[in-house]
C-alpha cells in the first residue's frame, strides 16, 4: 500500500470518528441461529438429555395445566408461539447439549402431552384427549386420533440458539427475555450474573439440589428459586458476620453484584460447612434438629443453620448438633409461624450470639484449669496427650481457631 493510500485510509477513519457523535456498542454476542423443530423432535432431545430444561437460574414448573393446555390448543390451531431460546454447549464428552434459557414452560408442557400426563381438551366439547394411554386406560379415557397424533408430533417450533456463550451472557440473556414476566424475589435473584451468585449456584448444585443433597435429606420447602437465595442469605450473613444482617432480597441483589470474587479461603470455608450440614442431618445419632423436632425445616431456619455452622466451625461434630436442635427449638418456642421477618431474625442472631458467648467461657475456663495443673503426672500428661490427639482427629475446618469470634474469614482478596 503507498503512502497516498495510508493517508486516504487515516482520513476515512478520522471521519468515521469525527462523525460517530461518541456513539457506542458494549461487547457483542455471536449472532443467534433460528431453527424449526419439530414436537416430536423436542420430546425425543429432551428424554434424551440433549435439552436441559433446568439450568441452575431456570425456574421451576410454575404454568397451570389450564394454561399449558391452552398452549396445546394454540399448536393444534396454528396460533403464534413464540419462540424457545437455547444456549447450546458441549458437556464433558463433547456432546452437545441444550440448555433452555427461555420456553420452559412450553417445552415441559409439550412433554407431558406427548407423555400422557396431561390431555388435550376440546375447547368447545370440554372433552379430554390423551395422546399417550396406558393398557388399563383406554376403555376409560379418549385418546387422540392417531391422524391427530401424527399432526401435532409434526408441528414445527421455532428455536434460537446461542453459541460460545460466557455464564454471565448465558444469565443476561434469561433477564432480558424475562422482563414484564412475574418472578418471585427468588427467582430474580436467581438471575443475576456476577462471580458471587455464579458461585451461589454452583454450591446450590453441589450440596442442596444433587442426588441424595440437603433437599432429599431434609423436609424443607425449595421451590422456585428459594433453594438459590437461601444460600445466597447464608453466604451473606457468613460473610458480613460479625455484623447481625437482615438479608432481605434488595439487599442480597446489592451484594450479589459485586464484581470482586470471593477469596478461596472464604469458599473453602462456606463449603466445610455445607458438608457438615449434610453429615448432621445425614448422620441419625447427630441429626435431631431434624428428626426431634415436628416442624419441617422453615427456609430462614435453613439459613441460620448454616450461619451457626460458620461460627461454629471450630467445635465438634456434637456440639454443634446439640446447639442446632438447641437453636431450632428456642426459635419454635417464640414463634408459632417462623417466617424470616425482622422479629425472627432477631432471635436467631440473639440465639448465635449467645452461642458463641457460651464457647468463649468455656475455652477460657479450660484454659485457666490447664494452668492451674501445673503438677501434672507424667501418666496424667500422657493421658491428656492421648486426649488432644483424639479430638484432632474430628473433623476440623483447616486453619481455624478455637474461638469462633476469632474466626472471621475474609470474603474477597
């Protein structure tokens, strides 16, 4: 290229500048794909786990079966459905899947009609058909025609699919599709893209929803979104410990778009508890804060658990069994309806601080005894020895301190 040439190209671009008026676009994603599939071909993937249909921000099945009907009636008729968003990725054996960002609820209720959980119902009739019946059904229950089946199995739905998506995009896109749709609190919380509620998820994977976590073991209500933001309020609470925090959702929202990751030393920590939690209530001669006690686990309970967990992560498996049950039922004797008001949180609080006083003294105590025992024996000695050796081979958080005042972890580097 001659130099006539660079200065020909210097001054385009200096125009483009000049007459741009600072205009801007932020980061860009890779342009979206539309597709058609068919009913049939949705049904198929999503047996197949090639649709995954809950994503950790996705939310629970919350259409009545009026509506998801409703929506059978509009694919029968060929009314505008729109269309199903996927992002689609490859697992750990490069296959890949796709996992629904929006149209959760259109693609569950194609499901269960294919699936014969829910009929098809003729809108002037009232009568109900079935498109799958088992043997002991079909003299009790209509079925759909089988030219009816083959038309509804062809029907083609409209799907975008994503690529090359980063996590926080994956979850922008599930806010922005969602916008005038009614979230609980929960599930906009849910939503959020940051390092902070990235990790609330996967620790919410991990320990509260997998096979055999803390919502199999435990009888607590997790719907809709309630399992992330209970442990977003545990989190919150661990990490502003000592301060008392009231985690209401406005203030979870704030601290979880925080752009600083947690520190490995905080996780670390917030991990050991939740491995402990499940050992509690795992564990039939440690667990009658869940068996004793009548009253399924309330979801702020479930927080406090954990909080009391966190300061308690220097004592023994025993101890901290005996203060949750202790814990559950002093909140159960104040209050007839344990809800995470103001009131309640702030017996749960008063309940910790006592808790932690109580430790205090006694490794004071125990402290001021081994002082005073100055004349020891040498079997005594050995004894104790003996004794000590016993206790560190308890579980222990790594790296903590006796007292639990003293055992604030830093949440950010």
């Amino acid at each position: 290229m001659s130099q006539s040439d660079d200065k020909d190209v210097d001054e385009l671009q200096s125009d483009i500048e000049e007459n741009d008026n600072g205009f801007h676009i932020s980061e860009r994603l890779d342009p979206p794909h539309a597709c058609l599939y068919s009913t049939q071909q949705l049904h198929t993937l999503i047996h197949e786990g090639v649709i995954d249909l809950n994503p950790p921000y996705q939310r629970d099945v919350v259409w009545t079966e009026p509506k998801q009907i409703k929506l059978l009636d509009s694919i029968f008729r060929n009314f505008y459905v729109p269309p199903v968003v996927f992002v689609v990725l490859r697992d750990e054996d490069g296959e890949e899947v796709r996992k629904c960002v929006d149209g959760k609820q259109r693609l569950t209720s194609i499901q269960k009609f294919f699936d014969g959980q829910i009929p098809y119902k003729d809108p002037k009739t009232k009568k109900s058909y079935w498109y799958t019946l088992p043997d002991n059904q079909k003299g009790a229950r209509l079925e759909v025609p089988e030219y009816w089946k083959r038309d509804f199995a062809s029907k083609q739905i409209t799907c975008v699919e994503y690529r090359n998506l980063s996590a926080s995009n994956e979850r922008d896109i599930f806010q922005r599709v969602q916008l005038g749709m009614p979230l609980t609190a929960a599930e906009k919380l849910q939503a959020i893209a940051s390092p902070w509620a990235e990790w609330v998820s996967e620790l919410d994977t991990r320990y509260v929803n997998s096979d055999g976590g803390l919502t199999e073991i435990i009888d607590v209500d997790m719907k809709r979104g309630r399992d992330f933001q209970c442990l977003a309020q545990l989190v919150y609470c661990c990490d502003s410990y000592p301060e008392q925090v009231m985690p209401t959702p406005q203030k979870l929202e704030t601290w979880l778009l925080r752009t600083d990751p947690p520190s490995e030393v905080f996780q670390k920590a917030i991990q050991e508890v939740l491995t402990e939690f499940w050992h509690i209530a795992h564990t039939p001669h440690l667990n009658d804060a869940f068996t004793q006690i009548a009253k399924r686990v309330a979801p702020i309970e479930f927080v406090f658990v954990g909080v009391l967990l966190y300061v308690m992560r220097a004592e023994s498996h025993r101890d901290r069994a005996d203060e949750l049950y202790n814990m559950r039922r002093h909140v159960r004797t104040k209050f007839a309806d344990v809800r995470a008001r103001q009131d309640v949180v702030k017996v749960l609080w008063n309940f910790i601080e006592g808790t932690v006083s109580k430790y205090e003294q006694d490794v004071q105590i125990s402290s001021k005894m081994r002082t005073l025992s100055h004349h020891d024996t040498g079997s005594q000695k050995r004894r104790r020895k003996k004794d000590d050796d016993e206790i560190s081979d308890e579980y222990r958080p790594h790296g903590y301190s006796r007292t639990p005042k003293r055992g604030k972890v830093k949440s950010s580097r």
